[in-house]
C-alpha cells in the first residue's frame, strides 16, 4: 500500500476511535489489572506512559498505580528536531504544558531527569493480529523504540479499545515497529516471542 492509503487508513481509525461509546466492557481501569497480571512489571523497571489528547484511550489508571506502588514513571518530550521522543520522569502533580503537536508534557526545568524506559505503553490508531500498529503518522514511536531496542530490551505495549483492532494486516514499511503486547478492555494480545 502506498502512503496515500495508510493516510486514507489513519482517517477512517481516526474517526472510528471518535464514535466508539464507552461502555462497561470498554472500561479503562480494566486495562490495568491486565497489564500488572501480564507484564508484570519489576521496580527497578522505568516505565513511559503517554498523557492522551482527544479520545486517545487514557492510561491514567495504570499511571495512579504505577506511581502509588513506587515505580518509576515518564513521559515522552517530543523535540523539533528529532524523531527520537525523549522521556523525563514524572511524579504526580508535577507540572505539565503543551509541547508541539500541542501534547502536554512535563515542565523541563535544571531538574529533570531524562531516562530510558524499559517498558513504553503506546498510544494508536488502530492495531493488526500480528502486532503492528498504524498510529498518527509522525513516526516518533517507530525511530523512538528502534533507538531504544538498539541499546537495551525494550517492551512495547499498545493500550486502546477492543474496537480499534483490524481484521486485516495494516500496511508494514521499514521503520515500522512491532509492538509486543496490546492490552484491550477485554483481551490480552501477545505479539513477542
């Protein structure tokens, strides 16, 4: 597929993610029971999360827990000029503005610790059976876990509705990177050896 039909794609999951109606079975604190029972994070683990814009499935709940058990959190700082997000730990109440593509991240001050996840929770469009995900279309997360898995073991987990799954395979180019998990309201998908 050319990239005109994964623009076509990204539109159509873009306006299917906006009428999906919340329901019980599509209740966000679900996902984090699911994702401590099958990550199973460690507290020496870094773990980067995502702050959501619009109708981006919202990982706060897994956010709360991580934070109230004492692992490390960050999130992403999206820099002009690179592709490669960079990730500051994040403590509750600690400020937070608008970074391009107006996505709130932390306030960089002489403080901030910039760390490397062990673990990165990603948001998507829309994800496939085999593991792969069709995001906004900037390529931040592909560069940024290729970066990462060239240093260290990385797992990559897509956290968004039951709904947002595709029955076909989403067009795969080069730079793009296979999730590991994707953890939906309803199902754990497992997509790593």
């Amino acid at each position: 597929m050319n990239d005109l039909s994964k623009e076509t794609l990204r539109q159509e999951a873009i306006r299917h993610r906006d009428r999906i109606h919340i329901f019980n079975n599509e209740d966000t604190d679900v996902v984090c029971e699911l994702f401590f029972d099958s990550i199973k994070p460690q507290k020496e683990q870094i773990i980067a999360l995502y702050w959501p814009r619009g109708k981006e499935f919202d990982p706060g709940y897994i956010l709360e827990r991580l934070l109230k058990e004492g692992f490390c959190c960050a999130l992403p700082v999206i820099e002009k000029e690179s592709r490669i997000l960079r990730f500051v730990v994040w403590k509750e109440n600690d400020p937070l503005e608008a970074g391009l593509f107006n996505i709130l991240q932390p306030v960089l001050n002489e403080k901030s610790e910039w760390v490397e996840p062990d673990i990165v929770i990603v948001p998507l469009l829309a994800f496939d059976r085999k593991g792969y995900r069709l995001g906004y279309g900037g390529g931040y997360y592909d560069a940024t876990l290729r970066a990462l898995r060239h240093k260290k073991e990385v797992v990559a987990v897509g956290v968004c509705y039951a709904q947002q799954a595709v029955i076909f395979n989403l067009p795969v180019e080069p730079h793009d990177e296979r999730l590991d998990w994707v953890i939906t309201p309803q199902q754990i998908h497992r997509f790593c050896d």
